[in-house]
C-alpha cells in the first residue's frame, strides 16, 4: 500500500453528458483501473478521490474539455490537480482497434503520457466566459430576428394589394415599427389574419431588436473591461473583439507565443511542401468564428485605412491574387491582436 501511495499515475476521461468514464495508468502505462461517475459534483468529488487512491496523481487528460468535460476540468482545476485537454481518438486506430468509452478514457491518460497531449484547456472562469456566453445569446436573437423579417417579407409579398403596397418599400427598421402598431383586426378576412401575422412578427422583432441592444451594452462594458486596447485598433468593433477573445480564453497563458494564437485562429499559413516544391496552404482549421472575425477586419482596413490599401496595392503589382493577399493581412491582424491581448492581460504577460 505505501508503495502504491507513491507511485506516479494519470488519468483520462472520456466525457459524455451524464457519466464520465475515468481509467488510470502508472508511469510504465500499465492499466490500473476504469470506473464511471456521474457529471455532478458528487460525482467529481468521487471521480478525483478514486483516481488518488492509486497513488500521486500527476495529471488528468480530458476529453471535451469546451463542452461536456467543461464542468469537470473546472472542478479539477480548483482541486490544484493539472489538467491537459485530449483530443479524440485517431479515427484509424479505433477502426483497427473498436469503440468502447473505457477504451478511450484509457487513451486519453496514454495521450497524457506520451506527450501526445499537452493542450492546457480554458479555464472559461472569469470575464471572456462571460464574454461567451452573451455572444451565444446575442447570435442566436440576430438569427431569430432576421428570420422573423424574412417571415414578414414574405407575408407582404402574398398580402393584398392594399396593404403590400404600404408597407413593401419600408425598411427592415420601420416595417417592424409600422406592422407591432396594427391593431388587432377580425382574424375571418385575408386582410385581418395577414394584419394579425404581421403585428405578431413585428413585435416579435422589435422584442428581439431590444434585447440585441442590451446584450450589445452588456459585451461593450466587458471587452473594454477585460481588453479596452483591443477596440481602439482600426477596424475592430465589440463584436470582432469578443470573438478574438473567447478564442484566447480566460487563461491566454497557455498559448505559448504569437504563433500559436493565429494557429488557434486558423490564419497560420500550413507548410504543403513536397519534393521541389515549395508551397503553404490555407489554414482550414482553428476557430472559424474567429478566423471570420478577422477576415471583418481586414475588410474594414481594405476600405479606410490608407496603409492596408496601400499594402494591397504593392503586392497585387508583385502578382500575389487578392485572396492571398487577404490572407496575408489576417496573419498581420493575428500578430496584432496577440501582442494587445498579451499587453493588456496580465498573465499572459506574466507568462511571456
């Protein structure tokens, strides 16, 4: 037993929405055991004193560590135990080898100790988790207002003369004005159910207009809280600075240098050299909300900013195509924004 108490082991865990799979090896990568817990904080509480009842925990390898694990690496984080995100299983060994969660939990404390592994996760606890979560709830108002307006264009085109004629030429803003001021009309007519369908969708829009610009003020207030530098850049806007910062997370430390950062916002060039040939290809990894963020960005520098102009004009007479270009000029916002990050951060600062 005092023997056990002191050899080295690690963990992985296979996450699912209701039961994580937990299995422990030693330093030699012997198997010590697999059990499942549930996703509670009891169920954590149990997952992290088994895993310790092997001997000195080292550190856990997590599976979906930004989703189901999310909860899980919070709480092993906060029990000062070391945490490595995990990715899933090569696709071409679970071919050759089956499919099985104690079998995966098993790789990912074997990712951990190869050294395959070695991602630090978010630790998704301060203000850039905030700052996600309102950008979840203002994306999904955007989506729903934009289909109520479709909704109500299409309402217009089919509706009586009468009433298609006063209202097709408005815009988006003042058709939701005018059509949640109808009054409410018998419903037995065409005139009065298409009445009634559009004030319902205009009030619709104009409930969901007003939560936008709530959740607009709230994010506003925490990306200048937590990178105020980062909007005074030319071209970026609240929206495109929140999404460069859910990208870098609550700990940026953990993104080793500049080079990492366009990598995780996938405007790193790939090397595809073969033979002769001496070529990179586009990055179609990373976080693609980001990676679009910055093409917003660059766009905006494209149509204001005398130097971005200036830049494009120089290398398109040097024959490079305007995407190429493009792409070049999201790797100078990546830099950027990397060294605004780090500069306002202070742990990223710190660690650098």
């Amino acid at each position: 037993m005092a023997e056990q108490a002191h050899q080295r082991v690690l963990g992985g865990v296979d996450t699912h929405k209701d039961l994580h799979v937990a299995a422990v090896i030693n330093g030699l990568g012997q198997l010590l055991g697999v059990a499942s817990f549930p996703t509670t904080t009891r169920g954590y509480r149990r997952l992290l004193a088994w895993m310790r009842s092997h001997g000195a925990l080292e550190v856990v390898g997590v599976e979906g560590t930004g989703s189901w694990g999310a909860g899980l690496a919070r709480y092993l984080i906060a029990a000062g135990v070391d945490v490595v995100e995990v990715n899933r299983p090569n696709r071409q060994r679970r071919r050759l080898n089956g499919k099985s969660d104690p079998a995966d939990a098993e790789a990912a404390a074997r990712a951990v100790l190869s050294g395959e592994a070695t991602a630090t996760p978010k630790s998704a606890n301060g203000t850039i988790e905030c700052i996600r979560m309102l950008r979840i709830a203002r994306r999904s108002a955007i989506q729903s207002r934009t289909q109520a307006i479709n909704q109500m264009r299409s309402v217009i085109d089919t509706a009586p003369d009468d009433l298609r004629a006063e209202l097709v030429a408005l815009s988006h803003k003042k058709l939701i004005e005018r059509t949640a001021r109808f009054r409410v009309t018998n419903p037995d007519s065409v005139l009065g159910a298409t009445k009634i369908t559009l004030r319902l969708l205009g009030r619709r829009g104009r409930a969901l207009s007003e939560e936008i610009t709530l959740l607009d003020r709230q994010l506003g207030q925490l990306v200048h809280a937590a990178a105020a530098r980062l909007v005074e850049h030319k071209g970026i806007g609240t929206d495109t600075a929140g999404a460069l910062l859910v990208a870098a997370g609550d700990n940026p430390e953990r993104l080793i240098n500049e080079r990492s950062y366009a990598a995780l916002l996938g405007s790193s060039p790939v090397d595809a050299s073969s033979g002769r040939q001496r070529r990179h290809r586009l990055n179609r990894g990373g976080d693609r909300t980001a990676n679009s963020a910055l093409y917003m960005i660059v766009i905006n520098r494209l149509s204001s900013d005398p130097r971005t102009k200036t830049y494009m004009a120089r290398r398109l007479a040097e024959g490079k195509t305007k995407s190429e270009i493009i792409r070049c000029l999201k790797r100078y916002v990546a830099r950027e924004v990397y060294r605004t990050i780090r500069a306002e951060l202070p742990d990223l600062a710190r660690a650098a």
